[in-house]
C-alpha cells in the first residue's frame, strides 16, 4: 500500500501588522507540521499492523496498531473503538476510517483531515494550543 501525504495552504486571517502576520504564519506551519506528522504516524501503525494487507484492521490489529503507538488497549477496548471508528459498519478498519483519529485527538473538523488517499491536510483552528501533544 502506497501512502501518500500532502499539505494543504489555507488562507490565514487578517492580522493587524507585519509581526502578527508573521506570528500568525510561523504558528500555522507549525500546526501543519504536526498535523502531518501525526498523521503520518498513524498511517505507519496502520501499515504495520495490516500484516496480511488487506487495507483493514480487525480489532486484534487494532490492539497492535495501538501498541504501535505507545498506547495499551485490551480486547474490549479495541473493539469498543474499532465500532465506533468503522463508519460504514462493514467489520473493517480501513485506512481512512482509522485516520479519523488523527482528527479527534486534534479536534478538528473534516475538512481539516483528508483520508480518501491517506493524506492530511489542516487549516487554520482555534484549539492549536491545546492539542495533544506527539
């Protein structure tokens, strides 16, 4: 499976002088960075943990898509997740299903997460400075 990423430039909002302009600018490039690495670190753990690939996970992968990421789930808990995660309730994970958690844990909406072909993209968001840390 190829993945391919990209970013996308949204206009900022108009600030009132050079500086806050420039502070504006550093402070998105910043934000898109994080949101693509993110991304990219999820894609990977989805990747690695589709051993057979298929282009899904099962809750077992899911657990280890998880772990993966530094963080313990049990059975139960990856399954909760995998049905919630799985939008058209066919029993598979796909890539662009599993994403979506790159947009709750940074709390953005969708068109700030592009996952028809893995790729994230982010535009300007209210919340940059209370995202999760990576």
């Amino acid at each position: 499976m190829c993945m391919s990423l990209s970013v996308v430039v949204v206009p900022l909002k108009p600030a009132t002088d050079d500086v806050d302009i420039w502070q504006a600018f550093e402070s998105e490039v910043r934000y898109q960075r994080k949101v693509h690495r993110m991304a990219k670190k999820y894609a990977e753990a989805f990747q690695e943990s589709d051993a057979q690939g298929r282009g899904y996970l099962e809750t077992e992968e899911l657990v280890d898509a998880f772990e993966k990421l530094g963080v313990s789930l049990d059975v139960s808990q990856a399954a909760t997740l995998h049905a919630t995660l799985d939008a058209d309730h066919n029993g598979k994970l796909e890539m662009a299903e599993f994403l979506q958690l790159v947009r709750m844990v940074l709390n953005l909406d969708e068109s700030e997460v592009e996952t028809e072909t893995e790729a994230p993209s982010a535009g300007p968001d209210q919340n940059h400075s209370s995202s999760t840390q990576q």
